[in-house]
C-alpha cells in the first residue's frame, strides 16, 4: 500500500510525501521490495538528499542480489545530479547569501 502510495505521490511530484512512504513500505518489507527502494532513491535524488540516494541504490542492489539493471537509471540521473550539484553549487557561499538577505529582510 505504501509503496503504490509512493508512486502516485511521485506522479504528482510530491516527492517528500513519496519519499516519506517509500520508506515506510521499507520499514515494513526489505526483502524483494526493489519498488521500494527505487521509489525511495528517486525521491531522495529529486529532494537533493544525494548521498541518502546514493545509499538507497547500493543497498537496493545488495537486497536484490546484483540486479543492478534495475536501478541503472536512477543511478544514472543520481550521477548526473550530483556532478551538476558539486559544479554550480557552492554551499557555503550560497548559505552566506542567504544570511546576507536574511538579515536585510528583519532590518526592514
């Protein structure tokens, strides 16, 4: 249930919602729940949580003894994210920025 859950939450692109009952479909069911977990890394990987992503994958193709074709594309668009994320992104300027804004919003 959660699982189907997660993929219509997906469908609408409510990815924290989807994320949210992919694992819960985990909690409950590990073992041969490759949607699961492909629904649960896709999320994570739409949400930025890269390396929970990352994690979800490895773990997927451990539970499902190397069937790694399954998750290729998942991996592939985690790959591509990440590569993106760590050459346009600079997190501690960013944040700086934000702070920068932050403060001149409540000066206002």
């Amino acid at each position: 249930l959660y699982s189907n859950r997660a993929a219509a939450h997906i469908q609408e692109k409510d990815f924290y919602a989807g994320y949210e009952d992919a694992k819960r479909s985990l909690k409950l069911e590990k073992h041969g729940n490759c949607k699961g977990f492909y629904r649960a890394a896709l999320c994570a990987c739409h949400l930025g949580f890269l390396p929970t992503a990352e994690s979800l994958i490895d773990e997927a193709i451990k539970e499902d003894h190397g069937k790694s074709e399954d998750y290729s594309s998942v991996k592939e668009m985690l790959e591509k994210k990440m590569t993106c994320m760590t050459e346009y992104r600079k997190p501690q300027a960013t944040a700086k920025r934000v702070l920068k804004n932050l403060e001149k919003v409540i000066k206002k």
